[in-house]
C-alpha cells in the first residue's frame, strides 16, 4: 500500500533513520535485524532464505553484509513483488507450513518475527528445518500468556498466538538438535527507543491521549538531543544489557543442523551503523 504521498509504506525501516513512511518502532526494529545479522555472523553460509521477508529488507541487508545468495519468501504476494521491485531480491508467496522448497535447499533460513502468528508452531518449525542444511535463525517477542489468551479469545486478526520463552523451542525439536537462544530487548531500552525514534503518534490503544500529545510536542525537542549516534548506542546497550538484566521482550535462536557451521566468536564484525546506513530511495508504486 502508499501512503498520502503514494510512497509505498513498508514494513521494516527501509528508506532510513527518521524517514518515515514504514511501521512505528524504527530503533526496536534496527534492534532486532542488528541481533539477526549478529546471529549470521556466528555461521558459515553461503545461501539464505528469508520466511516471512516481507519487502526483503533483512534478505538484502544480508547479502550485503555476508556476500552471499538470497531469496525472500512471504504469505503476501505483494510483498515478495515489493521485494523484487526495491532490493531485487527474488522470492515467492509461501505458506510456512507447507514450504515449496527441497530439504537442505538452503544453507541458512531466517524466521523474524513470524512464528508468533502461525496457527500450528511445530509443523512449522520443522519446515524451517527440513529446507535448511545448517541453521535456522528465529526471532520472536517474548509476551505475558495473558495478552496471547486475551488476543485467542477475542480472536483478534493476525494478532500473536504463541507465548514464548528462551525454553520454548527446546520442547519442539528433536533432541539431537542444538539450540542457542539470546535475549534482547530490555524494557528500559525499548521505552528509551520511543524517544530515540522522535517519530508523531497520532494514537495508540496502550497509552493515553494525553501522554501521545506531550510526546509528539516534545518531539522537536527528541530530535535535536538525540540522533543517529544515540541510535547506535542503544542498540548496542541493549545488546549487553539485556542479558544481564532478566527482564526482555525479544529472544533470538539459533537452531543448528550442522554444529560444524557454527564458532563461538563472531566470524564477521557487525557494526550498528551498518544497519542504521542500510536504506534505499523512496519507492512509488
């Protein structure tokens, strides 16, 4: 879809820091790829899919940064055309369940932010696993089972509907598969990312009116105190906090196939600033 100005409205961050004209929550988004792309960092890979790579934005941020193949796949076929259209990174509309893929088809396959919304979670998974030959990367918030009851109950669309924790795929692999999970997000991170972002909100169902419209007038105020630089930052004091700290709404995993893929120490440096720079023109449809 385009927005007022007919530019197309994206999903993830892709026109840059501030740009505007993709969802809310740019620096918690930048948060999660930066933790992806660190995750990628740990393997040995030369071919990637991306399930759930909405308008490939984290499919070519990898190639990017690792020089290797990628494809996007997408429940949305438009959004696997926005794909080609921006990164012209190829790719296809997909089911999770039923992948149209061979096994071990591809070295590496991502899962952002996905898994939370698909009805059965282990046929699922073990699709992500049956087309990969070394690992699998997953990232998904970690949410009180309240909210997730609340949202079954209601039977709100395309709400969350999962619960996670750190130990939550451990119970749907087989045992001889090897499980690395990282916890991000701090929640006083993520409540100093709003203002970081210094982006208007016209309305949200989690605050009150009154406090959306002292933060939108404080905006100009956000902005000349913190920029790009102050990005970075948090980012990065995320990344070591939040697994110091016990409280997170985010976790990634690493789901080896093939432990020999992976060492301990990063293979490849990823600096905050290689996400925060990662952007392309605004695109009309």
């Amino acid at each position: 879809m385009t927005d007022e100005e007919d530019i197309y409205h994206a999903h993830q961050p892709i026109y840059g820091f501030r740009k505007g004209h993709s969802e809310p929550g740019t620096i918690v988004r930048y948060i999660i790829t930066y933790q992806t792309m660190k995750a990628l960092s740990h393997l040995k890979f030369t071919s990637l899919l991306d399930v759930g790579g909405a308008e490939g934005y984290k499919a070519a941020l990898a190639r990017s940064i690792f020089n290797v193949s990628v494809r996007s796949a997408d429940l949305s076929e438009e959004a696997c055309n926005r794909a080609k259209e921006i990164f012209d990174v190829d790719g296809e509309p997909v089911d999770v369940h039923q992948l149209p893929y061979n096994d071990n088809e591809f070295d590496v396959v991502l899962c952002n932010e996905t898994l939370e919304h698909v009805p059965d979670l282990q046929i699922a998974t073990n699709e992500l696993m049956r087309v990969c030959s070394r690992a699998v990367i997953i990232t998904v918030p970690h949410e009180p089972k309240e909210f997730i009851e609340n949202n079954i109950r209601k039977n709100i669309p395309h709400s969350h509907i999962h619960s996670f924790d750190t130990d939550s795929l451990n119970s749907i692999l087989p045992g001889d598969f090897k499980v690395i999970s990282r916890r991000f997000l701090n929640p006083y991170c993520k409540l100093v990312a709003g203002i970081v972002d210094a982006m208007k909100i016209e309305k949200s169902e989690n605050y009150p009116q009154l406090l959306l419209n002292s933060y939108n007038f404080c905006l100009p105020l956000f902005r000349l105190v913190f920029g790009w630089r102050s990005a970075g930052m948090l980012i990065k004091l995320d990344d070591y906090i939040s697994n110091l700290i016990p409280s997170y709404s985010g976790m990634s995993f690493i789901l080896l196939k093939d432990e020999n893929c992976y060492s301990t120490h990063q293979r490849k440096h990823i600096a905050t600033q290689q996400i925060i720079d990662f952007k392309v023109p605004y695109h009309y449809l």
